[in-house]
C-alpha cells in the first residue's frame, strides 16, 4: 500500500513539474511552432495554392499543419512537443555541402570547358509550408541545395545568349549586322554566362519556386556571382576576347567610313539631278512657250516672233553669215 501511494504521488508531482514550469513556451517574433501531440500534429483542411506540377503534387502532397506565431507564453500538456523554426531570410554558399568540403560548384558549359561557380543562395523557411520542412525529409536545405545545383548545371551546359537569336520584325540589314556582331563578339559560353548573370539568376528563380511545396523552403534570390573558369582557360578567353574586340571595333570603324561614303555619294547626286534640272528648266519654258504661240497665232506668228527674236542677237554677234536654200532661191541667215 505504501508502494502504491508512493508511486501516485511521484506520477503527481512529475506531472506538475512538467505541466508547470516546463509546460509553458514562447515563440519569438521570427519564429513558428508547430505542437504535436505524440508525434502528430494538428491538421487543416484548406490547402496553399501550389506551384508544382500535377506529377509534383502527386509525389509531394503534404497536408497544412496549425501553425502557431509570435506571443506567448503558451501551455502544452506532458504528451505535446513544440518544434520551433525560424522564418527569417538566411544566406548559405552555393558550395554548402555538409557531406564533403568545397570551396566552388563545377559545371560543364556546352563547349565542354569545366567552370567554378560561387555566390550565394538567399531562402527563408515557409509559414504556410511548415509540414515538409519539419516533417517531410530529414535535411530539407541539404536537399534544395543539391535541387539548385543539379538544375544550375543542366542550365549552364545548354546555356544560348538570347541575344544571338535576334528580334522579330528587324529588317534585313539590320538582322545581317547584328549577325556579324554575334559571330565576332559572341559564341564562348563562358562569355555569355558572365554577361548573362542577371538571365541566369532569374531563371533559377523561376524554376526553384517548387521547392516551396517540395520542401518547405521558399527562395528569395539567386545571386550568382563569379563564373571562374581554370587559369589556362581563363587566359586563352582574354586573347580571344581582346581579338574579337579589335576586329569588332576594326568593323564598326569601317561600316561607319563606308556608310560617310554612301551619304557623301547621295548627296553629289542629288545635287548633280538639281543641276540639270535647273538648266532644262528654261528650255522646257520656252518650247512651251512657242508651242502655245503656235496653237493660238500659226505659223506666220511664229516666224515673226522667231525673227524679233533675232535681232538682240544680231546686235551681239559680230559676224553674220547669209546662206542661199538653191533649191527655191531663198536666202536665209
């Protein structure tokens, strides 16, 4: 009997102890909790709209759990734990891998040249996607870093600068000069991917936004900073650039001497025709002039306006010669 009272009163005063001091908690204003009550936790019924795909949600449907937010203190019976997490946005390396050390990424561009890629991975734990994160995998960051990096080294391998695909509606000439720019200052993948880093990072985003529902984790921002490829390489890049930038400038030098020339040549011409036209002006009034003469007083007006016409010419010239028609017997001068 002793035994017995003992033992009730020891499970009294272990439950006070834990349903007392230890059964009251406080969530801080950057953090979440979920309480589970022997290792479940409260379910809900409505669902956060997902960006996944109908085969991803079939893989990856995880229910939505209570959450609870910043406050406190609040109680919880013996038979509950509390997982806290922190929502607050966090930084971690590109190279982070907990299975090994590495001080870069390696990937494979499509000319088959080995690069490192380093810069940071922005992300914060999602409110509304708490179930997959605490409950889903064991290492949930683990698993989107090796997502992001596998989708980071498939884009680098079939990486194309947009650019050399041209714009829709150009007009020929200008599609066949900026051809000719593509083929001289374009076409090393590493140089597209280090001119291209603001597409690249984008386009992360874009295709990581799945890890929400996948994992828990939602991704703030890529910043890929540094596309290093090995020294030998990096240094066989700088000739190969400093030449295609001498022979572009050498282009643009001789596209714009030659494009003067074309101005300078539009230009005489029309003057030229300006000229011409000028001069033919006046002949074109006087035949029409006489023309009309004609028309309205015939033939002998005309000879007679022909022959007024002579004599200021007659005082210009200083000699003058008189002919003989033999066939009629006129003379004329």
């Amino acid at each position: 009997m002793t035994i017995l009272i003992g033992l009730v009163l020891g499970m009294l005063t272990y439950a006070v102890v834990r349903a007392g001091p230890g059964g009251f908690y406080t969530v801080s204003p950057d953090q979440r909790a979920v309480v589970t009550s022997f290792g479940k936790a409260r379910r809900l019924k409505e669902k956060v709209p997902s960006e996944m795909t109908s085969e991803e949600l079939e893989r990856y449907e995880f229910p939505q759990v209570r959450v609870v937010g910043p406050g406190g203190p609040y109680f919880k019976m013996p038979w509950q734990r509390v997982h806290k997490v922190s929502v607050a946005t966090q930084a971690v390396d590109l190279s982070w891998d907990p299975s090994k050390e590495q001080s870069t990424i390696e990937a494979v561009t499509k000319d088959n040249l080995t690069t490192g890629i380093n810069g940071q991975l922005r992300y914060r734990i999602s409110e509304n996607n708490l179930y997959p994160y605490l409950f889903g995998v064991a290492s949930p960051l683990e698993h989107v870093m090796g997502y992001f990096v596998s989708v980071l080294r498939e884009r680098v391998a079939n990486f194309v600068d947009p650019r050399s695909d041209g714009l829709p509606g150009e007009e020929n000439s200008q599609s066949e000069s900026s051809e000719t720019a593509v083929e001289l200052s374009e076409g090393v993948s590493i140089n597209d991917l280090r001119k291209n880093l603001p597409l690249l990072n984008q386009y992360m985003e874009e295709q990581c936004r799945s890890t929400t529902g996948r994992y828990g984790i939602e991704l703030d921002a890529a910043l890929i900073t540094e596309i290093d490829p090995p020294a030998e390489v990096d240094r066989a890049l700088s000739a190969i650039n400093s030449t295609r930038n001498q022979v572009a400038g050498d282009l643009s030098t001789a596209r714009a001497d030659s494009e003067q020339q074309i101005t300078m040549s539009a230009r005489a011409v029309e003057i030229s025709t300006n000229n011409a036209q000028a001069e033919v002006a006046p002949l074109a009034e006087l035949a029409a002039t006489l023309a009309k003469i004609k028309e309205e007083g015939g033939s002998t007006c005309l000879q007679a306006y022909l022959r007024n016409l002579r004599i200021p010419l007659f005082n210009k010239a200083s000699r003058v010669v008189q002919t003989m028609n033999h066939s009629n017997g006129k003379a004329g001068s």
